[in-house]
C-alpha cells in the first residue's frame, strides 16, 4: 500500500504539465494516498525543496495553465553536476545519493518524474539506486522513445500551424519566401506536422540533411506555376548535407545537462534563398511561444488520461516505467527501454544528442503523406 507520493517536473516546459499535476493529485487523495511536488525539478529534490499538493488550495485550477506550479529546472543532472570547489575550479559529481536520502526521510513510496528523455535517464539512474519512479512523456518535441506522443506537443503544433496561416497571407501579399524556424532539436516533428497542417512548401528537419539545390528547384518549379511565394518550415536541428547543426551558444563549453542552444539555421536558410533565387525572402523564429500559454483541449486530455494511468500503476506496484500512448491506447514501457538498455548511470545523462529518442523515420505515415503532396525535404 502506498501512502506517500511526489511529483517533479523538470527539462523545458510544456503546455500540459499543471494537467498532469492536477490528475495526478485527484486521484492519490481518492485513494488517501498525500502527494508532494518537489521545486524546479531535480533540483528541489537534491536540495529536499518540497510542497505539499493539494487539489482545495495550491493544486486548484490547473486544468488549462500554461507552465508548471512547481516549477522547473533543464540544467540539474544530479548524476554529474558541476560544483565550484573552493580553488574555483568545476568538478562533476555524483550527488544522487542525497536524492535517495531526501526521498527516503520524506516516506515516498513513489516518485512522478514529468519530462523528456534527460529526465528519464536520470529516473532510470534512480531506479537503479532502488526508487520507485513513475515517468511521464513531456516534451513539446514529441521524441521520447516508445510512445507515440508526449503531452505539449500537440500545443505546440497548433502555435506552429497558426503562425504557417499568418505567414501565408503576408508572403502572399508580398510575393516572398517565408522561412518559419520551429523547435525540434534532434527529431523533426513539430516541423512536418505543422508543414502538413500549414500548408508549407519546403520542410527541413534533422533527420533527413538537406540539399539546397533540391530547395531551389522546388521553389523554382512554383515560381513557373506562377506561384509568386513559398512558405518554409525549418526545425532548428536541420543541417545541411555534409554541414552541422546551428549552435548559438555553448554553456559550460557544451557539458552537462542541455548546455547547447540551437537556433539560427531558419535566417541561415533564408539567406541563402534569396541569394540564389534573388526574391525577396525572411525568416521568422517563433521560439518559445511553442512552449508557453494554455494547452489546446487534446493536450489537456492527454495530460489528465497520463497522470490518471500513472497514479494507477502507483497504486497496483508497478513501479520503474513510463507511461506510454500507443495505437491510441495508455500502456507502460520499461524505463530501461525508454532510455535504451545497458545505458551506463549518469553518463551523458540529459544530454539529448546521447539518449535513445524517437526520430522521424523514411516509413513515417506523415512523411510518407507530406511527400505524397509535394512537400520538399530537399532530398
Ligand atoms: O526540448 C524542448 C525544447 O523546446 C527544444 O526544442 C529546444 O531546443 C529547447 O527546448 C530549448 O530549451 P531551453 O532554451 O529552455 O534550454
């Protein structure tokens, strides 16, 4: 019998998170069961920072907030985190075992960790030491392993969907090329669904390096159709054939937990379309509006369908998994499978370029269908 549980939510937000909180804080006190959020993530519980949640006060009204009420944090790895020695020198530890200690005096019988692929390996990490951990599939890039979608992605979809629509009209107006630069830093999704749903020329994503030679035709081909604008959704992980992704900056000279920025790559191909075709073409990076507000009705579905199971799994013992929606139904899969297996404890912990994530494959159904359609991948 569980008594005691807590929730983090760590890594970027997501539209969706309070959802979660929110369901999962209905369900354990119908079932007695107290729970507890820890402060910004990680960090909160290395640092034993904690609330205590509760659906009639601070847990109330939470169903269609944007953000997390707990707060959150994408630079705690608490496997290898860097401390400043009293020589001012940056030394990597192992703190985990305070994590375990904090957990452990606090009588949780089950952790919640809401989030991406970093904060799964470190859940993974912690399992091992012997928690009880129940993950959650966060991330607006919709690339954690064995699940077909993450809560916040589809927000984001809809943000991107809607900027495509605004764009159309003032390219149209204007006879321009419109390059529109969206999140996905290591998997293409929020780009080819929101390229499918906005109507877009041209798609760039990670997965499938570009030629810019391709692009142009494409572009050239609509201007002879007579099409005077084209519209461009580039994730920000695109690179081109033969090139590398577009780091803005490094923090920490790129060590530890998602210490490299992505961004530039959308001004980067803007640039070079006007080059080449000599019309008029701009870029617009939409950034963290993706992130941020109220989650559509999907996500707020999804969110409180993920906490509910998560609780469930808490209460029948089934500990060290992840929540899963696949084929539209809510399952589980192994912690151990989500992060890959035999990965080793703490090592490359967070950093996304490392883990297991899931990436937009040559036989994806919405690949498969953008291509169909005459979307261009400039491949
Ligand atoms: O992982 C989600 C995400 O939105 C990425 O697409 C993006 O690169 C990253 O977060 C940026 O987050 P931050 O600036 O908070 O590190």
């Amino acid at each position: 019998m569980i008594k005691k549980v807590a929730i983090l939510t760590n890594g970027g937000d997501a539209p969706g998170l309070n959802a979660v909180i929110r369901a999962i804080v209905k369900v354990a006190e119908r079932n007695n069961v107290e729970c507890y959020g820890f402060i910004e993530g990680y960090k909160g519980l290395l640092e034993n920072n904690y609330v205590k949640l509760d659906s009639n006060t601070n847990a109330a009204g939470l169903l269609h907030r944007g953000g997390t009420i707990i707060g959150a944090s994408n630079s705690t790895n608490v496997f290898n985190l860097p401390v400043k020695e009293a020589d001012g020198q940056v030394v990597y530890k192992d703190l985990s075992d305070n994590c375990v200690e904090n957990l452990r005096n606090l009588g949780i019988d089950c952790l919640f960790t809401l989030g991406g692929d970093g904060t799964q390996k470190s859940a993974r990490d912690l399992s091992l030491k012997g928690v009880h951990v129940i993950g959650v599939p966060k991330t607006i890039d919709n690339d954690v392993a064995h699940t077909d979608v993450t809560f916040g992605f589809n927000t984001a979809v809809e943000v991107a969907t809607d900027a495509l629509d605004r764009l159309h009209t003032t390219a149209a107006s204007h006879h321009r090329i419109m390059v529109l630069e969206v999140m996905g830093r290591y998997a293409g999704w929020i780009a080819l669904e929101s390229a499918i749903a906005g109507g877009a020329d041209v798609c760039l994503i990670p997965e499938i390096p570009y030629d810019m030679d391709k692009v142009i035709d494409k572009i050239k081909e609509r201007q002879d159709m007579g099409k005077g604008f084209s519209i461009v959704v580039v994730s920000e992980g695109a690179k081109p054939l033969n090139g590398d992704i577009v780091v803005k900056r490094k923090l920490n000279d790129g060590q530890g937990v998602d210490n490299i920025r992505l961004g530039g790559i959308g001004d980067i191909v803007a640039k070079e379309i006007e080059e080449r075709t000599g019309i008029a073409t701009r870029n617009t990076t939409l950034g963290y509006v993706q992130r941020g507000g109220s989650p559509i009705p999907y996500d707020r579905v999804l969110s409180t369908k993920f906490g509910s199971k998560a609780m469930e799994l808490a209460l029948n013992g089934t500990f060290n998994v992840l929540v899963t929606y696949n084929n539209g139904k809510l399952s589980y899969a192994t912690l151990e499978d989500v992060v890959g297996r035999n990965k080793k404890i703490g090592a490359a912990s967070g950093s996304t370029a490392e883990t297991n994530i899931r990436k937009v494959t040559p036989d994806d159904e919405n690949l498969k269908v953008a291509r169909s359609i005459g979307i261009c991948f400039g491949d």
